[in-house]
C-alpha cells in the first residue's frame, strides 16, 4: 500500500483505481489515499468497512426492509450460541466468516452433530485468511439461484440498478460462468430486486459502483446476502447488456460528476455469458497450473471481448488466482449467446499449462444449463465434484 502510494505521489496522480482484488475492498488503504489526499476510485473506507463485516451488512438490511435470510442477530460467540440459533431456525445452517470473501470461511452443517467441529473450522479459516475470526449463521437455501444487482450511485444521493447477473455456476463458492439476465428471472421480480438494491443503497449510503448479492429460492424469494463495494469481475457482462461502461462512471463519479442516467433510461439489449479462463486442471480436482504460455490464440470477432493481460512467453506465478483470462460474449438471445461462447472456446488455444477450457465447454453442452435448470449446485451434480 505504502508503495502504491508514493507511485501515485511521485508521478502527480489525482487517484486510484483499485480494480476488483487484493486492495479494491480494503478499508486501510482507501483512508489512507484520502489522508494522502489522493482519490480512492470507490465508497468511502467507513462504507467498506461497514460493508466489509457481512453480519453487520445484513444487520443494516434488516433494519431497512431489505429481505435478509433468516440467521443470527450479528456475530455468534460460542457453540452454546451457534446451537440456539440452529435450534430456532431449523437445519440445514451455514456457518460464515463476517469479514469473508472468495467462498472462503463457509461451512454447511447438516445436523447438530456436525455443529461444534463446522464452527471451530469456520473460526480458524477466517481467523487465517482475514485475520477476523467472528461468524455468523444463516439459513442454508436449498436449490438457490445466485443473482447479484449492478448498481451506481453518485456523491448527491442519486442512484440507479443496471439489472442483474446470474452467478450460479460455482465450484465451492467461486464463480466460474456469469450471465446476464438470469433465465429464472422475469420483468417483476427484476423490478422488485432493483428497488431492494437500491433501499439498501441508501441505507448504507453508498457511493459510487457496487453490486447487491442475493440468493433467490426455488419459488422466487429473495434475499440479500452480501454487499461487494467494488467493480465485479463479471461486470462486462452488465456494460454489454446496457451500453454502460461501468468503470468510466466509476471514475467520473469519483470526480465528483452527477449520474448522466435516470431508471427509466437503462435499457436491456440482448443476453451476454461470461467464462471465467482458469491455469488449473478439472481432471485433477482443479489443481492449480503454473508455469509458461508457449503458445496462445484468443478468440475475437462480432460479439466478442477478452480480457486478460497473458501473452505468448508468459509466465503463471505459483502465487495469487488462477484467472488468467475473461472470455464474454454478447447476441440477442441466451441460445445465440451459447453459441457464441462456444465458438468461442473452440478457437481459444492457450498452449504450455493446463487450463478449463474443456471443462467450460461441457457446461455449456449440458441440456440442463441450455434449458435454465440449475443451481448453485449444478455442478458438483452435473459432474459429480
């Protein structure tokens, strides 16, 4: 952080864009470039943080009208505590790090007897990967769809949703494939879930771009699970969708600009899948790949946008993700867009380390995700993971 700082300083930046990892959520670096007087290209450190806590986040829902999923009233402190709750809500339970992230700290308990060794588990993983070892309860969801709501919001009060993103297509809580719009989701219940992000937007009272997570239940109740005070990595999906480039309205709000768009304005075009390219072999429970791109052919095209920053001689680090590229496609239907993304797979060559490519491609093939039938659970059912 001190480094990126005195870049800035030295090279008479104005401000910071933080992408969508490692610092786009930190709330000790967002304070410290405004200390620095530097603008930090997002919300506020204190929003962050209030955000951050994910109990206290659903805390400040409740308390606003926004659907929350039944659970703990905050953060549980003992087994003692953890059993109480389960008793009232009735398993299945999970048990999640407050200040988790990335499907880290997350454990589904099936019944009393697994409780006290899922909470002691739970405690540790978040204590080693957020340094914050509190947690929570909710109540498990079965067969959910995950379906997060884009929205901006400037420094005046004024906000606006850009629809939604269906984000069920998970392997252990990672995202692997995104879409917009979800198919499970019709003109009203995208109407009802833009005004519940939006509530909870100014309960929060937020600024700039973020995305409001819910889950949405096989009879179509939603409701919030997380807020993410950054830009997404599936937020190309959204631009496609609406013409918005979410990033340049990241930065202009920023600048202190009011939003150019009313509601009414943002219009839907078409259907738009993201693929998440991976350095990790399916065949091998996903293990990790690193190592030198030999030989790399990336696909293009009408309707085709990649992002990524590998080349041919480029060298995977054993550290950091294993995202190595983004693969998105835009047509005018969820069929043509299938076939776009599958076009798209077959003429992308990255040669030299072991990737998912293959393994995107059998998603896309399978009848029941061409048809819209599926959950969170798609694919350790569909492949038995």
């Amino acid at each position: 952080m001190k480094n990126i700082l005195e870049a800035a300083v030295l090279t008479g930046a104005d401000s910071i864009h933080p992408g969508f990892g490692f610092l786009s959520e930190n709330a000790k670096f967002a304070k410290m470039c405004e200390e620095s007087n530097i603008k930090f290209i997002g919300p506020s450190y204190s929003i962050i943080d209030l955000m951050g806590n994910k109990s206290n986040a659903k805390d400040l829902m409740k308390s606003n009208g926004v659907p929350v999923i039944p659970g703990s009233n905050g953060s549980i402190k003992s087994v003692k505590e953890a059993m109480d709750v389960a008793s009232k809500i009735g398993f299945p339970i999970m048990i999640k790090a407050a200040s988790g992230g990335g499907g880290k700290g997350i454990r589904l308990v099936k019944s009393m007897a697994e409780l006290d060794e899922a909470y002691n588990i739970v405690k540790q993983e978040a204590k080693v990967s957020f340094n914050d070892d509190e947690v929570y309860i909710e109540k498990f969801i079965e067969e959910p769809h995950h379906v997060e709501i884009q929205i901006l919001a400037d420094e005046y009060g004024n906000s606006v949703h850009l629809g939604e993103r269906d984000c069920s297509i998970q392997r252990r809580n990672q995202k692997v494939l995104e879409e917009s719009p979800s198919p499970i989701i019709d003109d009203k219940l995208r109407e009802e879930m833009g005004k519940a992000a939006l509530k909870a937007v100014k309960a929060a009272k937020y600024s700039n771009a973020g995305t409001i997570e819910f889950l949405v239940d096989k009879y179509g109740k939603f409701y919030f699970m997380e807020m993410n005070t950054r830009i997404q990595v599936e937020h190309p999906v959204t631009e496609w969708n609406t013409g918005i480039d979410i990033v340049k309205e990241q930065i202009r709000i920023a600048s202190g600009e009011k939003l150019k768009y009313k509601q009414k304005d943002i219009v839907f075009k078409g259907h738009s899948i993201e693929c998440r390219i991976n350095a990790e072999n399916p065949d091998k429970n996903f293990r990790p790949c690193p190592g030198e791109i030999v030989d790399l052919n990336l696909p293009g095209g009408n309707g085709v946008r990649i992002d990524t920053a590998v080349y041919t001689g480029y060298k995977i680090p054993s550290v950091y993700d294993s995202m190595i590229a983004k693969i998105i496609v835009h047509s005018d239907t969820r069929l043509d867009a299938i076939a776009k993304m599958k076009r798209a797979l077959e003429e992308c060559v990255i040669d030299g380390i072991d990737t998912n490519i293959d393994f995107l491609y059998k998603i896309l093939e399978n009848k029941k995700f061409v048809k819209g039938d599926f959950d969170t659970s798609f694919i350790s059912k569909e492949f038995k993971m």
